[in-house]
C-alpha cells in the first residue's frame, strides 16, 4: 500500500497534466485591432466600385447616339387671326336728276362731213342734243354761238318751235361758209332754255380750216 505522501503527489501531478492539456487546446482569441467606421466604409465603397468597373469593362453595354433633329430650311409663319371688322354697306341714295340737262349726240357738217373750205364755199352745220333732264325743252329753246376764234361765218342762233320731251333728241342746224382768212376758225355753241338760260351739258364745238 502506497503511502498518503505518494498518492498526493500523483494526485498533484494528474491535475497539472490536465490544465496543461486544457491549456494547450483551448486557444486564447487575440485583441482584434479597431478601426476608424470612416475608414471601413471607404474600403467597402472603394471595392464596390472597383466590382462595378470590372462588370462594365467585361460586359459593355450600348449606348444609343442621339438622333439629329432636322432643322426646316424654311420658316413659315402663320399670321395672328384677326377680327374682321365690319364693312358698312353704304345704303342706296337715289342720285336726283336735274330738270334740265342736255347730252351732245354729234357735231357735223353737211352736205358733206368736212373741216377745209376755200372761201365763200357754203355748208350746213348740224348739232344733235339729247334731252337727259326731267322737263321738256319748250318751244323757243335755242342754241347760239358763244364765243369763236377767227372769223364769224357762221349763223348766229337757231331754235325749235316744238316741244321736246325728256329722253327725246332734237337737231340744230346752222348755215356757214368758208372764210376768206386761211387758217383755223373755230365757233362754241351753247344750248339755252326758252328763258334764256344755260342748259347743262348743252355745249358744242366746231373747227374748220380755210384753205
């Protein structure tokens, strides 16, 4: 029988193999070393970024060009809308006719249309009137000579003995002969009423050159 000292001794000796076992199983965690949280999430952006460009650079994607907007050559412009404006219609105003009024038909010489004569040569002078007033032209209406340039040949009133209605004509007519002062004569007629006046548009002219 061993002796209380040796069985101590071994039990002494077992404990101390046993921590030591434990000792050299258990592994004792080193300190970790801190770093700034800044720093960590530049780190972790920084690796992002760099993944992101590898990704692009191994699988490109197209981009679409911009499409060229084409450009008119020409520029219309529309014009503003206007209001129009209203248009006055003039209302009719009946244009009142004269009561005397006279339209010149013709002017001619008989018994032939010429304007030379020699000297002494005779021809008639006709004037035609027409009656554009609203009264008739009574008897002793008259056409005399106004005015001439040259030499009086010519007679110096006719007038009718007859009554001349609105719309109707009427002739005039006058003897004459060539004068013996060559050059042009010229004799203005004017048509008077049986008062002795003026008749509107009742004028008349005649040049003939003596030869």
């Amino acid at each position: 029988m061993k002796s209380f000292h040796a069985i101590r001794s071994n039990f002494f000796l077992f404990v101390f193999f046993s921590f030591s076992l434990l000792a050299g199983c258990t592994q004792v965690p080193l300190p970790v070393p801190t770093q700034d949280q800044s720093t960590i999430v530049a780190a972790v952006v920084e690796t992002i970024n760099v993944q992101n460009t590898q990704d692009a650079l191994l699988n490109p994607t197209i981009t679409p060009l911009p499409t060229e907007t084409q450009v008119p050559s020409t520029v219309t412009l529309i014009p503003a809308t206007e209001t129009p404006t209203k248009t006055i219609v003039p209302s009719e105003t009946a244009t009142q006719q004269p009561a005397f009024s006279a339209t010149l038909l013709y002017v001619v010489s008989y018994p032939e249309n010429k304007r030379e004569y020699v000297g002494n040569e005779r021809f008639g002078i006709a004037l035609g009137f027409h009656n554009s007033g609203t009264v008739a032209w009574e008897p002793g209406t008259n056409v005399k000579l106004a005015s001439y340039t040259g030499e009086v040949t010519v007679q110096l009133e006719a007038s009718i003995n007859r009554s001349v209605s609105p719309g109707e004509k009427v002739e005039f007519d006058f003897w004459a002969f060539g004068s013996e002062w060559y050059g042009d004569h010229t004799f203005v007629f004017q048509l008077y009423n049986n008062q002795g006046l003026a008749i509107p548009g009742g004028y008349a002219t005649f040049t003939y050159t003596s030869v």
